[in-house]
C-alpha cells in the first residue's frame, strides 16, 4: 500500500499539550478502526502551525476520509516516493 504525507494547518500545533495530543490520537484511532479500508498511522509531528503525519492507505481518497471523518484538516495529501535516512548512505 503506498505510505503518505499529510500536511494539517492547526493553529498553535507545536504548543499543543499532552491531553490535547492525546484526544486528537483518540480520535484518529477510532477514525481508522472505523474504516472499511486498511488503514495504518505509522505517527505524526507537531511544528509551528502545521501537523505533520505519515500514513498508509489503498489511496489518498481513503486518507482524506479520515480526515474528514476526524474533523482533521488535509491540506495536502502527497504520496512518499522514496524514503531514505542516515542507515542509505
């Protein structure tokens, strides 16, 4: 399944705290276990005003129904084509 990246514009996301954090992560799991599609939130990262999450999903119509189903924001919504780290080099 191909693996994306979704960019979420949510006012003050890095400040966010843990409770805050933790009912957001509530709320997408039980999006996902709602699905009638596979569905994996691998995590995700709060910067500045935007969140940042990698997920994978038959397609990005499938991502873009959790977040519609969560009340999230996809701003975008980008296949990973590649991915590489210090352990490629």
């Amino acid at each position: 399944m191909p693996k994306y990246i979704i960019e979420r514009t949510v006012p003050g996301a890095g400040r966010l705290g843990p409770q805050e954090l933790q009912e957001i992560a509530r709320t997408s799991n039980a999006v996902v276990d709602g699905l009638d599609s596979p569905y994996t939130w691998h995590q995700s990262f709060a910067a500045g005003d935007k969140i940042y999450c990698v997920h994978t999903a038959v397609s990005a119509d499938v991502v873009r129904e959790h977040a519609r189903c969560g009340g999230f924001p996809a701003d975008s919504v980008t296949e990973i084509g590649s991915e590489f780290g210090p352990w490629s080099a």
